[in-house]
C-alpha cells in the first residue's frame, strides 16, 4: 500500500488539475495533457527519512493567500526568459529555441556514484509518477513568477545513480551546441553553463526535475527535455536542458560565480536582507502585476528549509 505522505507546500486536492498516466516519455510528450495523479513514490525510498524529516505537518504555507490565483500566465512563462545560450533579450530564447533538438537526449553521469553512465531521460525519470508542483519563481533581477510544473523528485533520480559517501555535492552542465544555440557565440560566460547544489539541498523534497509546465511538456525555452528547480533559490540555480549530472566531493565553482564572485554565490538563496551590489533584493515584481511586493525570506519556503543553513550566515554564503 502506498502512503501519501502531505507536504506543508501541497495545495488542496480540489486545487490540482487531475493527471493522466503515462507509459513512457513518447507518450509523455505526445499527449498535449501530461496531469497524473501526484505519486508517492519518491517519498518511498531509501530517502524516506530525510523526506519526513523535512516535511512538517500539514499548515497554511501560504499565509492564506492562494498562489494558485496568482500563477503567472503561460505565455509569460514561454515568452519572457532568461537562456543566454539563445541570446541576452528575454524575447530570445522564445524566438531561437524552437530549433533546439531535445528528443533523443542523453545525459552523462559521473564522479562518485555506483551507476556512471549516459542515460536517456526515461531512465532517469518516471514518466509513470509525476508531480503537480505549484512554485514561485524569483529571479536574481528582481522580478518573479509562479510557475506550475510537473517533474519528480531530484531525489528519485540521484537514488538511481547512487552517489557514494564522498558526494557532498552534486553538479549539472547545459547542453552547449553552437549550431543550435546562436547565443553561445557572444561569449557572456565561459560555457557550458554549470550549476551546483549541496547533497542536503538535492535531496530536499522541495527539488525537482522538471519536464513539463502548465499540463505540457516543457517547451525548449524553458530548458526542455529536463531542467533542475529549486524554489527557494534565484532562478539561475534552475540549470536547463541538462546533458551532464556529476557528483562531487568539494564544491563546485559555478557559471555566474566564475563570471562575478562578488555578485553571485554558490548558495543564492532568495533573501530579502542581501542585497545584490547593483540594486536591493527586499522587494520583487511579479511578471503580470504592475506593483511590486516584498520579497519573502527563502520565497516563502523558509519553513521546509531554514534548517539546512542552521549557523551560517546567510549574507556572507551567498
């Protein structure tokens, strides 16, 4: 029997649109629906312990305030990007991506863990057993989003690959292909795009791997096939169209660190009382409203994960 175990994030039933089974990822992205039932799978594993540590009674995340009502518009979503590899405008991605071939797509996995390899996306993920995940989105420039998407547990898919008691940290690597991708001509950071996360963090139940929004799959702008989210974080932790998923012992140096240490840290998690240097990051807009609104400590998900940082400082681990 499976158990369902109630994240304090969840919304109620009655406010998730229903899901359709799939077989396979063809049959994922054939259908234009791709809703399935929330599965508990992910919680039934080997990380089981860490899930129920981290997921705290049923509350009202939310303050009452319903983000289901706020969920930014799709073509917001798909139009208004940031994906360098296809241009600096937002309008970019939306318009150059569409070439960007995604099916079939391999991904290479290494560095300390049983199962190295490459592996197709529906090896790595369960098409069979995806999630509804409502989230807002903050990006780094202030402005923000609320995005429902659909995808697994990270979790699921580094228990697959399971990592040795070396890997501290877990590292992911975008596609970089001149020939389809006219932005990685401009040289703006050293490609391939790299992002990182503390093993406690990817294994947070919080985290995902995306593969679609809005009941369909995700579209290329958007970092399809697969795509990291982390809600709590600044956008740009979300790396897109993965090909590389290494884990390792020390931490990694990532893209935008690399680029500008002084602006951008390896944690970025979305905190209201850091400012960046170049503006403040105590208020946001959210895409579709005029006015802007403050910013939420961890974007509101302070109560799922405060714990993980107990003892640091926050500004200082940007």
């Amino acid at each position: 029997m499976l158990i369902k175990i109630k994240g304090s994030w969840e919304l109620k039933e009655n406010q998730i649109t229903s899901l359709k089974d799939y077989i396979s990822r063809r049959g994922f992205i054939k259908n234009a629906g791709i809703m399935g039932a929330a599965s508990a799978a992910s919680l039934m594993s080997s990380n089981l312990a860490l899930a129920e540590e981290s997921l705290s009674t049923v509350s009202n995340l939310y303050d009452g305030h319903d983000i289901m009502d706020e969920k930014t518009d799709i073509k917001a979503v798909r139009g208004y990007n940031n994906y360098y590899e296809f241009g600096m405008n937002k309008d970019n991605p939306a318009r150059y991506a569409q070439s960007l071939v995604t099916d079939p797509w391999r991904v290479k996995v290494n560095g300390a863990c049983e199962n190295p390899g490459d592996y197709n996306v529906e090896d790595l993920i369960d098409f069979n057993a995806l999630e509804d995940r409502v989230y807002r989105m903050r990006c780094v420039e202030a402005w923000s989003m609320v995005i429902p998407w659909i995808g697994v547990s990270l979790s699921e898919v580094i228990s697959k690959l399971k990592p040795t008691s070396n890997a501290k940290y877990v590292y992911f690597e975008t596609l970089a292909d001149p020939k389809q991708m006219p932005g990685l001509s401009r040289g703006i950071i050293k490609w391939p795009y790299r992002e990182g996360l503390r093993m406690d963090e990817a294994m947070h139940p919080l985290t995902i791997m995306a593969v679609g929004l809005y009941g369909e799959k995700l579209a290329n702008q958007n970092g399809a096939p697969m795509r990291l989210v982390v809600p709590w974080k600044y956008g740009f932790k979300g790396v897109k169209s993965i090909v590389k998923i290494s884990f390792l012992e020390k931490e990694p140096n990532t893209s935008w660190m690399r680029l500008a240490p002084q602006e951008y840290g390896f944690y970025a998690n979305v905190n209201p009382n850091a400012p960046h240097p170049r503006w403040s990051q105590a208020t946001e807009r959210r895409i579709g409203d005029f006015r802007r609104r403050d910013t939420l400590m961890f974007n509101g998900y302070g109560e799922q994960v405060a714990s993980l940082y107990s003892g640091m400082d926050l500004k200082r681990n940007y």
